[in-house]
C-alpha cells in the first residue's frame, strides 16, 4: 500500500526554518533533518 503524504503550509514552514536551525548547529545537519522528515 502506498501513502501519499501533504503537508500543510504552516508545516512546510516549520520543517524549513527546522532545518535552518539545525544546520545552523552544525553545517550538513540541516539536511540530514530533511532527509529524515521528508520521504521521497
């Protein structure tokens, strides 16, 4: 079975500026957090 995930704006937001922060930490861990939270 397969799932189709949408997020909302708000979400989107809040996942990018997550990002930001967490790369802010430590230069690639940004997206290593995308990676994790977004499933392509």
């Amino acid at each position: 079975m397969i799932y189709e995930i949408r997020f909302q704006y708000e979400a989107e937001n809040d996942i990018e500026d997550a990002a930001l922060w967490y790369e802010n930490q430590r230069q690639g861990l940004g997206k290593d957090f995308l990676d994790a939270v977004v499933i392509h």
